[in-house]
C-alpha cells in the first residue's frame, strides 16, 4: 500500500497524496479512488489525505474544483487540475 506522496513531519505521515489519470473534467470523482485514500489513511495513521485528478478538457488553468469529504478516519480532499 504505497501512495504516490507522503509528507512527513518528525517522522509521522503528516499528509498523504495521490494523483490519478482520469479525465476529471466531470467534475466527479471515484468512488474507488477514495476507498483506496481511506485504505491508506489507515495504514499510515494518518488524518489529511488529497486526490489530485487532471481536468483535460477545462479551459481554465490551475485549480478548478475542491470537494471535501469528511469521514471517521479523516479529511478526504478530491482536487481539480488544468
């Protein structure tokens, strides 16, 4: 279980990120995507993790949509991209 970021702070997982290659121009995210960030979560102990999809077909560059997902284990946050 190997997420593609991990930013540590005295040796703890302090955030945990991954970035996923789906068009994300929908502006939905997966559901599979965020069970795979609440299975990391949990094996590194860790409360914060990000999902950073690529939005293809937007015509804005930078950050386009931020959803927010609050669960038991911690604070999912599913970013836009352009």
């Amino acid at each position: 279980v190997r997420p593609d970021l991990m930013f540590l702070s005295h040796g703890k997982v302090k955030y945990i990120a991954d970035t996923k290659y789906k068009d994300f121009s929908d502006l939905k995210f997966r559901n599979e995507d965020v069970y795979q960030m609440l299975a990391y979560l949990l094996r590194h102990r860790c409360r914060e993790g990000f999902l950073i999809y690529p939005a293809f077909n937007a015509s804005n560059i930078g950050l386009l949509k931020t959803i927010h997902i609050d669960t038991e284990i911690g604070t999912i946050s599913v970013h836009g991209v352009c």
